[in-house]
C-alpha cells in the first residue's frame, strides 16, 4: 500500500528485475525489454476512474521526445526515470545513452555501462564530441543503409537481435539534453548537430530527448521533429486545465512529477531507483544504489565514449596517429620514409593519387587528378570554404603529400597566394616545385606576369608532345620508356589558394586558369582552386558534372548547396578540416584533411631525377649582367 509522499518507482513497474548472465540486469517479465518500450511511470485518468502503467514505444516515429515544464516540475527526475528504464530494459550493446547539460543533472548517470559521456558547460570540448559523434554515426549510417539497400533501422535491430557481428559499434543512441535553452548557450555551437540529429537521426536510430520550460523555447524546427511530448506542471497546456485537476485530486499541489500527455489523464513519473523505498527525500542514494547494481551486473563492454580517433572528423590534433602527415602517409613515430621506395610505388594506378585526409571510419581520403580514362576523377578539383575552415591547410597538405609519394620526373607544383605566402614558403624549396608565386595581392603587375608564365608552359609543353609525335602527356609518359632522349615532363599541379580574389583582380590570370581547365587534360595541367564562394566565376574551369569539389565548412546554405548541391556542408562542425568531397557524379564522402601537414622526416633518394624546370619567378632579360 502507498503512503502519504510515496510514489511510483521503476521497481513497481518493472516486473521481474533479475541479473542475467547474458543480458545483466534486466528486467526479463516486461514485455517492452529490447525493443525500445519503456516504462516511465503511471497514468491516472480521474474521469474513467483507472490507473495504468505509461510507456513509450521510442522504436518508430515516437522516438525523439520533449520534456517542458517549470523550475522544479522534476523534467530532470523524469530525463533519469527514462535512462535507467533503458537500462534495465536493454543491454549497453543495444542503447547507447549520451547527456549533455548546463549543470550536472545528468552526472548521475555517467556509472551507467549504457552512458557513453556525460557532458555540461565545464568541458565544452567533450559536449562538442559527444553531440558530433552521434551526428557523426548517423551520416556514417546514411552511407550504409544506401550501399547495403537497408530500408529501416528495424531491420538492423532484428539483425543484432539474431545474435550475429556487426562492425557497427553502436545500437540506438540516445541524446539526452537537459535544459536545453541554458545548454545551448553555455556550448557554442553544440545547437548545430543537435539539429541535425532531430532533422535526420531518428531513420539511423539516432534519437533525440530535450528539457525545455516550454515550448516556445525551443528552434521551430526542432519542435516540429519531437513527436513525442511530456508537459510536466505547469507547462504551457496546463493553464486551462489547471484547476480543474486541483480540484479533482488529480494533480497534488506543488508535486513534481506529474505531467500531461497526450490523451486523457495525467501522467505520475516513476522515480529512477529499485530499492523497495519510494520517497524523494533520498533520491540520491536510490539513483546511486540503481547504477552501481546494474554497473555491478554488466560483464560485456560498456558504451563507447566519444573517441576523437575513431571519428576523426570531430577533433584532429597532432598527437593523434593518422591526423599528422606522416600518420596519413602509414610512416610509423620514429621513422623516416625511403623516398626511392616511396616514389616507385606511384604507378600508373597511383599516379596523381594524393592522399589528403581520413573517412569517419578512419580509410584515407584521396584527390586522384588523373582524367577518368585512366581510373581518377580529374584533371581539376576545387576546394571551397568559409574563412577558418581550413582551405589553405588542405592545399599544403595536397603539395606534400604529392612531393612524398611523387617523384619529381612524375609531378610538379605551381604553389600560387594573393596573401604573404606564410606556410607556402618551405614549399618551394621541395625538388617539385616549379615556383612559389606569392603576394600577388601588393603588385598588380605580377599576376599578368604569372599569366604569361602559364600560358607560357601551356605552349612549352605542347611543343614538346608535338616534336615526340604524341597526342597527350600520357602517352609522351609511356613513350619515354622506349625513348630515353626525351626530356622529363612531369604533370604540373598549380595549386591556388584565394583563387576567389586572384580572379577577380585579374581578368588576364582567370583567362589563363581557365585555358588551362580547357586544354590542360591532355597537357599534364591541373588545377588545385581554392575560394570562399562556391558559386563564383573563379569555379569556371573546375565546374561541371565530373567535377571534383571539396567542401570544407560553408557560411550559408546556399554556398553549401552551390558546392555540393545540399547544405550538408554549412552544417560541419567548427572546426578546420571538416568537410565533404564529391568526385564527379559520386556519392558524398564525408571526411578530416591532416590539421598538421609538416614534413615527414625522410631518407631521400639516391636514385638521379630530371628535376622540373622552375618557371616562377620568369626570368628578366638582361637580369644578372
């Protein structure tokens, strides 16, 4: 029998709580166990005169749900009542829960083997990685479900269920927000993913559970993606319907927990603890005594915590192996890359083949510049991106990578900068490099200069296919096997940042990029562009529909939408390197480019090159007596 102050607990409601050895705690009597039914507490109909248990079916269109109601009303009470009924109903390897807050509310969860993290103002970092690692899974699981022709996360669950491996480690995440006007603005940034997991998560098992005061303070958008919805009293429906439950007893003055829901009656919240006691006074230690039982009941593996190594596209830093060069490159700490092994290895699969980043589940991402009759995706690509999202990185990435698996007879580079050449200039000294043509923006005369000097090599290089009675820099490659007198002509990489502005400044340097994005397929020319804007005139050579776009973060969606044809890309988290690459008509590749592009320490080569003649700066006539 309850006494005065007593309420419902997840005990009451849970029948048969027993640790199994396979499943640990669970309760094995509740019909909802393992499938996403979960109980969190009773509903109370005055006027039919019943009471019944209330649960939530959180497996279909119900599973992201809003919790609104007053200071003290108990949303965060009834936010653990709903963990630690996933808990008792579902194995770490079937739910995965991840808090995030103001305040510490949801700290008391964090013992839980189902909680990956728990995460609030005082490390805003790990509330980063938590909201992206879920934003993060969904897309990864975007891609599966279209290569493996996998309509719902139904049939993923039922092929968990059947006991057979999966390399996902993951089952239905659980976002849990606690606060969410409050966590939005003590996090910078973290309301963007979250959007995202409402907008899209739900058909990837990837759910949403917000506390609000009220409705009104959540984004429409995220209003209208929470089906499900708790109104704990006084909420924004109360009002109307206030007193009448006062004075039908239905309501206890000043009582947290009680909620309306949709339908007849009100809903009394389970308190989260399975001690035999149902008072509040001691919740604490009831919430306390619940996780350590569960924890103590768990043999498997808990919840994985947001590793920014097995998402790189969350946070890369020069510690992480994979997220330097080097790591890129396979080079084990310590060692040092044999350049004449290096460089053999670039054949004509590998040729023009430069790695530049890693996928979400940890594959190298590549650019392959050569044209699509020889297997890549070239001869251009373009990169887009706001300020800060790390443009000028990817190219210096592109340039040494490049140099490290590219001999100097088979690729050279062009490294062109409207600003101070900056991290550019160790570049020029590499045995590619053709020229370094830096601060163009404080002497108007050199970009005409510079396009003179690649119009120049355009003409250069189709003597020399000419007078080799050839038809393209491919088969002049292929010839020089036979035909040793015949100089070197490695493919040429001009690689541009703020080509935006260059173009822009001059008429003479756009017409030359975009001669050489006409012709220069069959010349061994390619274009590296880097702008702000992607629907701008400086993308005139590399636009099409075999183009290979890279797009970093973009400032809006319409420059999303102009690189990559949806806004996925405004979107990305706040940090350099994130980004999409889409080569040609293919697939969206979401990915991390290396945030430390430095030289990889190496032995170099003993074997004789032809290096690349330098073409930049040009020569002055009579210059040097």
């Amino acid at each position: 029998m309850f006494q005065d102050g007593e309420s419902w607990t997840l005990s009451d409601l849970l029948p048969g709580i027993v640790a199994d050895p396979a499943r640990g705690l669970q309760a094995t009597g509740w019909a909802g166990t393992g499938n996403l039914a979960v109980p969190l507490g009773t509903l109370r109909d005055p006027a039919a005169q019943t009471q019944s248990t209330f649960s939530l079916d959180l497996s279909h269109w119900a599973g992201n749900l809003a919790v609104t109601g007053a200071s003290q009303s108990g949303k965060t009470t009834l936010l653990r009542t709903l963990v630690c009924a996933l808990a008792l109903t579902h194995t770490p390897a079937e739910v995965q829960v991840y808090g995030l807050g103001a305040e510490g509310g949801l700290r008391a969860l964090s013992g839980l083997p189902h909680v990956g993290a728990v995460a609030d103002r005082r490390d805003p970092a790990q509330a980063a990685d938590v909201a992206w690692l879920a934003a993060d899974v969904a897309d990864q699981r975007r891609e599966l479900f279209a290569q493996a022709g996998i309509d719902s996360m139904e049939a993923v669950r039922a092929f968990t269920r059947s006991g057979q491996g999966s390399d996902d480690p993951f089952g239905d995440i659980f976002v849990i927000v606690d606060d969410w006007e409050e966590t939005v603005a003590a996090l910078d940034g973290i309301e963007t993913p979250l959007l995202r997991i409402a907008d899209r998560g739900l058909h990837y098992g990837v759910h949403l559970v917000v506390a609000a005061a009220a409705q009104a303070d959540l984004p429409e958008a995220l209003g209208k993606r929470l089906a499900a919805r708790i109104e704990l009293a006084p909420g924004d429906r109360w009002k109307p319907n206030f007193e009448d439950a006062l004075d039908d007893g239905a309501l206890p003055l000043g009582k947290p927990g009680y909620a309306l829901v949709n339908g007849p009656g009100f809903l009394s919240a389970a308190l989260p603890r399975i001690d035999g006691s149902r008072t509040a006074g001691d919740l604490s230690a009831g919430l306390a005594g619940l996780v350590s039982h569960v924890t103590q009941n768990w043999r498997g593996q808990p919840a994985p915590s947001p590793q920014p190594t097995r998402f790189p596209i969350m946070r890369l830093g020069p510690e992480k192996s994979g997220d330097t060069l080097a790591g890129l490159l396979g080079v084990p700490a310590g060692q040092a890359l044999a350049l004449s092994q290096s460089w053999q290895r670039a054949d004509d699969r590998e040729h023009l083949k430069v790695p530049v980043g890693v996928c979400v589940d940890g594959t190298r991402v590549e650019l392959d510049l050569k044209e699509a009759s020889q297997g890549g995706t070239g001869p251009h690509a373009a990169v887009t991106g706001t300020t800060g999202a790390g443009k000028t990185t990817l190219l210096q990435t592109f340039v040494y990578s490049l140099a490290l698996t590219h001999s100097p007879e088979a690729a050279s580079f062009l490294v062109v900068s409207w600003e101070d050449p900056g991290v550019f200039t160790a570049l020029g000294d590499l045995p590619h490099s053709v020229g370094l043509a830096a601060e163009i923006s404080g002497d108007a005369g050199l970009a005409g200069r510079l396009a003179e000097t690649i119009t120049g090599e355009a003409r250069r290089r189709r003597e020399l296919l000419r007078e080799a009675n050839v038809l393209s820099i491919h088969v002049y490659r292929q010839a020089r096997q036979q035909r040793t007198e015949l100089p070197a002509l490695p493919d040429l990489v001009i690689a541009v940042d703020d080509a935006d502005k260059l173009a822009a400044a001059s008429p003479e340097l756009a017409d030359a990029l975009a001669e050489v994005g006409r012709e220069g397929r069959g010349l061994g020319m390619h274009l590296l562009l880097a702008g702000e804007r992607a629907d701008g005139e400086w993308r005139g050579p590399v636009r099409g529909p075999a183009a290979t776009i890279v797009a970093l973060r973009a400032g809006t969606p319409e420059d999303s939408r102009a690189a990559i044809g949806v806004r996925d890309a405004c979107e990305l988290p706040p940090r350099p390197g994130a980004g999409y690459l889409r080569a040609g008509r293919g697939a969206l590749v979401r990915f991390a480019s290396v945030l430390q592009p430095r030289p990889v320490s190496v032995e170099p080569s003993t074997d004789p090159v032809d290096l690349p003649g330098r073409i930049w700066p040009p020569e002055v006539p009579g210059a040097g007596g």
